[in-house]
C-alpha cells in the first residue's frame, strides 16, 4: 500500500531555522525577492514550499558573496 504524505510547508520561521539564519534576514529576503511567493497562506500566515527555500538559501548565498566581494575590492 502507497501511503502518500501532505506537501510540508514552512513558515518564515522555520526557514530561518532550517538555514540557521536570523529571522530578520529571511523576512528580508520574502519582502524583497517579489519571485519568492508563499505556496499557501493560514490567515495571515504565509507558508513555502522546498523550492522556495532553495530560491532563500541562494538569495543569502548571493547576498554573501556580495558582501565578501566588497570587503577584498576595498583591502
């Protein structure tokens, strides 16, 4: 027998928690990257998919390989 398993969706939280990043980062990230889209909202909740948090990791990813960037040009 297949049993099938619901879709898990994440909170803002739990992704912050699941990259361990600070939440304010993430919130960030949601707020400014308008091609991230919640999969789901519960109320006023909005909830992501695991390629969402992919899109997350690589904002953060890109955001620190800017900032490093920025520390080598100015040294």
């Amino acid at each position: 027998m297949v049993t099938i398993e619901p879709p898990r969706l994440l909170t803002p939280g739990r992704i912050a928690a699941t990259l361990r990043q600070p939440l304010h980062r993430i919130t960030y990230i949601l707020a400014s990257r308008t091609h991230i889209r919640p999969a789901a909202r519960a109320g006023s909740l909005r909830l992501y998919d695991r390629r969402a948090l992919a899109m997350v990791r690589h904002e953060l990813n890109a955001i620190d390989a800017r900032r490093q960037r920025g520390v080598d040009d100015v040294g």
